[in-house]
C-alpha cells in the first residue's frame, strides 16, 4: 500500500459519522460504512460505483465505461497472474476457496497471452 492509499484509507476513518459496532465472520473496524454506520456489502459496492461514474459521465466529455467493483477484481487478478505470482498466493489474496477458480482465470490470461503474441 502506497502512501496516498494509506492517507486516502485514513481520511475516510476520519471523517465517516455513525459507525456501528459489528462484528461479521470475526471481523470488526470495517473501513467503508453505509449511511447507518454498518459495513458495505456487495450490492451497495456496485450501486455507489455505477453512481459514481454516471455522475462523473455527467461532468466530462471523455466518458468512463460501465465498469463494476467485480470487473476490477478481475483486472487485479489478471495483473498478478501476468507478474507471474504463484497461484497459491494469488488464490489466498483473491479468497479463492479451490484453487482451481484461481488456475481457470490464471490458464485464460496466458491463453489470451498467446493470441496477442500470434496476431503481432
């Protein structure tokens, strides 16, 4: 984690209102809290995301595309499978429970690899 991540992850501990203490699966200081002070969950993820770049779209002539939070969880994992990182340590960091979810997405960006490589 860079400094600017750390600084930007710590604002947003300093300025959240509301926070509820709640313990989930053993887990508890949930950095990104809704309107109730309770941790996010998935679908709130995707509805702010989509928010935010319909309201950025809004402002800006060059447009962002529809992206979701599960889109830049795949582009993540693809970066690390292309740096070569070792399919146990990526399957730990992704939450992968097999690891054969972690070597699928691994075996389809080496295959895409390839094509790139065969078309230049």
């Amino acid at each position: 984690m860079n400094e600017s991540v750390r600084n930007a992850l710590k604002a947003e501990i300093h300025n959240r209102e509301n926070v509820q203490s709640v313990t989930l699966d053993g887990y508890t200081d949930f950095v990104f809290l809704n309107k109730k002070g309770l941790p996010m969950y998935g679908t709130a993820y995707s509805v702010d995301f989509s928010n935010m770049i319909k309201k950025y779209n809004k402002h800006h002539k060059e447009k962002l595309p529809k992206i979701s939070p599960h889109n830049l969880r795949h582009t993540f994992c693809t970066n690390m499978a292309n740096k070569n990182m070792p399919p146990k340590a990526l399957q730990y960091i992704m939450g992968h429970k097999d690891i054969t979810t972690t070597l699928d997405i691994m075996h389809m960006v080496q295959r895409n690899l390839l094509k790139l490589l065969w078309n230049h």
